[in-house]
C-alpha cells in the first residue's frame, strides 16, 4: 500500500498553547488518534519535533560542507510533528488526516511518499 506523511505545522512566532490553556485534552485526543491507527494497522511512524531554533541545514555548496543553524526557511510555520501511515489510498489518508486535524485543532498536510 502506498504511504503518505501527515504533518502538523505550529505557527512558531506565537506560543504554542496560550497561558492558562489546559492542553491535556489535546494530548488525550491525539493519544486515542494514535491508538487508532495502530489498531487498523495504519501505522508506520509518527513523532513531534523540536522547535525550528533547535534544527541545522547542512549543505555541500561548491564541495565544502555549509552547516548552517536554523530552519531551512526562517518563518514564523513549521514543521512541528507528524504521522507516517500506510493506507490503500489518498481518499483513506485524507480520511485519517481529517481526524488528526480534529485531534491536534489545526490543519494537517497530506503527502505521499515518491513510488
């Protein structure tokens, strides 16, 4: 079956989680939403990331090595966590991703993996 990879981006330039929001019934919904998928047998990974100021570019340019601290691109969205899965189709990752973006209350990007 083909994977596709649902990300969840953070809009880094703001706090995460406002102060005095209680985040515990995000962390319940998104731990039934993993508990889900691994019950279908849809999953194949997933994970949360570090915030973008912990990430490094490491490039080639010119036959030297360029390791540059930061995110690729320096904007206030990024990358902040995401699933593998496998599913028979992208009408069923769409499918998953609709329930992932109720769970973490924001939007969820649905990519296929290359063949």
């Amino acid at each position: 079956m083909p994977e596709f990879m649902l990300s969840v981006h953070h809009d880094y330039s703001r706090p995460l989680v406002e102060p005095g929001v209680d985040v515990e019934p995000m962390y319940a919904a998104v731990a039934r939403f993993n508990e889900e998928l691994q019950a279908t047998g849809a999953w194949v990974f997933a994970g949360g990331l570090e915030t973008p100021g912990t990430a490094q570019v490491v490039e080639v340019a010119d036959g030297e090595l360029v390791v540059t601290d930061g995110p690729v691109v320096p904007t206030g969205k990024a990358l902040g966590g995401f699933w593998v899965i496998d599913v028979p189709d992208v009408e069923s990752a769409v499918t998953w991703a609709q329930r992932a973006s109720v769970a973490v209350s924001g939007p969820i990007e649905v990519r296929p993996f290359q063949a």
